[in-house]
C-alpha cells in the first residue's frame, strides 16, 4: 500500500475500553461572529473550536483518531493542511479532504469534523 499523502493515518484503531467523542463540523468562525477570509486562519479557528469541545469532554486534540475535513476550492488545500500536519503528530488521525461546493455562508472556506476517543 502507498504510504499517505501527507500527516495522516491509513486507519486507526480504538482500543477497548475508550470513549468516543463526535465533533459535529466546524465552521472558521468566532464567538464574535467575524470570520477571517483566509483559508488558514478559518482552519485555526476550526481547530480552536474542536479543542473546546474536546475539552469540556476532558479529552485534546492528542485524543483525535478522525478529522473530515471540507474546503470549497483546491486552492484552500494547502493552507488547511498546513494547520493540520502543525497541530497533529504521530500517530496522526485518519482523514479525510474533500471539496465541497460550498457551506451555510458564502464566507466560509473550511469546515472540521472530528472522532477523538479518550479515557472513560
């Protein structure tokens, strides 16, 4: 099998005895309302925004075996994977990029959906 294209994992496993956590998507978008038009800049807060609810769980972004992850143009990829290979290391989650047509608002360029799985 090819090695993957960038930092991620072909599939990983859950060991027993841990508890899954399902991230509905997020959108680059913060408290404020304000939403950056940068690609990156949206990923981060994605990325802000999946940490906070893994938080209240107990639970980081180490805890994070799956991203889906949604941009609305080819050229968004790379800044989306940027953030992404700088905040996940080895072993890196399994993942999934897809091009999207678009979101709810036109503004958004990115969206993040993530499994993490953590102590019970």
């Amino acid at each position: 099998m090819r090695p993957p294209f960038a930092r991620y994992s072909h599939g990983v496993e859950i060991p027993p005895g841990k508890r899954l956590l399902l991230c509905s998507g997020q959108l680059g978008i913060a408290a404020d309302d304000t939403v950056p038009d940068d690609a990156a800049a949206q990923a981060e807060l994605c990325f802000a925004n999946i940490e906070m609810i893994l938080a209240e769980a107990g639970l980081g972004l180490k805890d994070v075996v799956r991203i889906n992850a949604f941009v609305t143009d080819r050229a968004h990829l790379a800044a989306y994977m940027a953030v992404r290979d700088r905040l996940f290391t080895e072993p890196a989650p399994a993942s999934t990029l897809m091009i999207v047509s678009g979101f709810a608002r036109p503004e958004f360029k990115v969206e993040i959906e993530v499994i993490a799985a953590g102590a019970p």
